[in-house]
C-alpha cells in the first residue's frame, strides 16, 4: 500500500470522532479488513467488513442494554429498599415466640440457615398485593401458580433460580421458563 493511502488510514483511525469506530479499528482484525476494503475495493471485501462492523455494533448494543438494565434494576430496588425501610438486621428476632427469641446471628451459629430460608419463604409478602398497576394486576391473576410463584419469590424475595427451583421442587430450567412466560404475559397486558 502506498505511503499516501497509509497515512490517510491512520488519519481515519486515530482522530475520528466517533468513539465506536476508533474502537473497532484497534481490533487487529477489522482494521486488516478496513485497509483490505481500500486496497480492493471489490463487493466481497467491502461486505466483509460491513458484516464484522455489524457484528462489533450487535454486540456493543447487547452490552450497553445489559448494562442499562443492570443500572435500572439497582435503582428501583433502591428505591424499593428506601421506600420499605427493608433492612437485614442479625439482632432482629426472626421467630414469632414470645418465651424464646431466636436472632438470625444465633440462628446462623447454631446452623439452622435451612430453617431460617423456609420460615423466609413463608412470610413472604404476595406479589399481587404490591401490584399497583390495574391492567398488569389482572394479568397476574391470569398466570398460572407456578409462574405467580417464581416471580414472587424472584421478585419480592430476590431469590435467584436455583434458590426459587430448590423452593419449588423445580429445575433452574422449569424456573426460567416460568419467569420468561409470565413476564412476557405481563408486558402482552402492558402493552395491550
């Protein structure tokens, strides 16, 4: 290649704007493709390179939406947390016994976390009474037990899918499969 066109390749590299691009030519790969484009500018090598730049973009959107939803799921379960006032507190009785009061150190120390996650599970809040929303409120009635189940334990517990199909006598599978159909219930509903 002559010095010329290399010189215009480096220009475009390092001084575009576009962050997105600058990162996609640091990759070895694509800028080989970048250069091979403007050395033969033939449909085959411009549609290679358009293809690698569609898959680098794919993915970086994978990521940011990723990391948007991680952003958003900690600040509303902040916000949850704040509203609720929920704290976990190890000085706090766990048992409902007036002559003996159990703390959740003493039970952690005599080894009774088992007994401690059932009793958690028993008390736990329904998730159709925290259900504000009068069309998603409805479409909750609809879902069938055990997809009411998971996203309560999921959602209100904020137990994950090995703790919830443990629970439920259920493979992690059967869980994930429940939470995915019932959510996308619940957003048919929303969005209906």
């Amino acid at each position: 290649m002559n010095r010329e066109l290399m010189n215009t390749v480096e220009k475009i590299k390092n001084t575009s704007d576009d962050p997105l691009l600058v990162n996609f030519y640091k990759d070895s790969d694509n800028y080989r493709l970048f250069i091979q484009a403007l050395n033969d500018p033939y449909d085959t090598n411009i549609q290679k390179l358009d293809r690698a730049f569609k898959r680098y973009f794919k993915e970086k959107k994978k990521v940011l939406y990723i990391s948007n939803l991680i952003k958003g799921f900690a600040q509303d379960y902040d916000k949850r947390s704040k509203k609720e006032g929920a704290s976990l507190s190890l000085d706090r009785p766990i048992n409902d016994s007036e002559d003996e009061t159990v703390t959740l150190k003493d039970a952690l120390k005599d080894g009774d976390v088992e007994e401690i996650f059932e009793s958690a599970l028993e008390k736990t809040v329904p998730l159709e009474d925290l259900i504000e929303n009068e069309c998603v409120a409805k479409a909750f009635k609809k879902l069938r037990p055990e997809q009411k189940d998971v996203l309560t334990y999921s959602i209100v517990s904020g137990l994950m899918n090995k703790e919830i199909a443990q629970a439920l006598n259920l493979s992690e599978q059967m869980v994930s499969y429940h939470r995915k159909s019932a959510l996308k219930q619940l957003r048919a509903a929303l969005e209906g």
